[in-house]
C-alpha cells in the first residue's frame, strides 16, 4: 500500500480466524480476523487490512480521512461486544438448522434490539434477549455475514 495517497474506511468486520477464510492483511500478509476495508483516494482500489496495520500505517501516518477515523474508533470500541454476538447468534443459526434471515430492529426507545429469526417468511424464533445498541450493530451485521454467506441480515429501525 501506497503512503502516497489516503485512505476511506469503507467496511470493517469480524470474522474468526479458522473461519476467515484465508483472508491476509494485502499491507503486512498476517492472517485476519479483524478486517477492514479500506479504498485508496488516488488508485481508487480496495484494500483488506487488519485493524492493526489501519491504526499503525494509516493513522500513524495521517493516511485515513476523518470520518473514517471515527467509524474505526467506534468499531474498535464494539469488537469485544460484536465477537461476543457474532458467537452467541452463530450458536443460534446452528440449533435452528433452518434460518434463511435475520432482522436486527432496533426499537423506537432506542433501549434494546429485538432479533427474529426466519424460514422464508415465517418467524421461527424470537430472541428474547434485550441487547443494548451500544455497539457498531452494520459491524455485527457485515461479520455474521461474512460467517454466514447463505443467510440475509438486515437492521429494522422502528
């Protein structure tokens, strides 16, 4: 990767590193399970690094624009709570067998999410877990599909 040009953050996941897939920072070529997605402001590629080499050869060097500074802030504060998730739900999707999607809907308090499970168009099961959205909720969303290629994901705001 070039120090010659910036950086915009544009996706960021995680995935462990059994599953990744062979997923390798194209900065440092170590193997990833934090991932990031990075697009270059001159060449206009895609890049895939890891969280590590964006906070020591991008921020270091001034290379990542601003609001993509505060989306990596707020994915790094999140990760512990999306690996926790991302394990938790997966457990899930294992014992329902059938699960063709997922809704995420964040209720209109703003104090919890409530997560459905489907089989086409039937709910086959309600979470009943209150998570709190404390959380980068597109980065637990962009992992679980990353894991889970065959199931759709999407966050309902209500």
């Amino acid at each position: 990767m070039s120090l010659e040009q910036t950086y915009t953050l544009m996706d960021k996941f995680y995935i462990p590193i059994l599953e990744s897939l062979g997923h390798c920072c194209q900065n440092c070529f170590k193997p990833l399970a934090n991932i990031a997605i990075v697009k270059g402001e001159k060449d206009n590629k895609t890049y895939s690094i890891g969280f590590d080499c964006l906070e020591t050869f991008l921020l270091n060097n001034a290379l990542l624009e601003g609001k993509s500074i505060a989306e990596f802030e707020k994915a790094k504060k999140s990760l512990p709570k999306v690996k926790n998730l991302l394990h938790y739900y997966s457990e899930q999707i294992k014992q329902l067998q059938r699960v063709s999607s997922m809704t995420f809907e964040i209720i209109s308090s703003g104090r919890w999410i409530e997560t459905y499970f489907y089989s086409g168009e039937k709910i086959i099961w309600n979470d009943s877990e209150k998570i709190k959205p404390d959380f980068d909720i597109e980065m637990l969303i962009h992992s679980l599909r990353a894991k889970h290629q065959t199931i759709s994901f999407q966050n309902i705001t209500k």
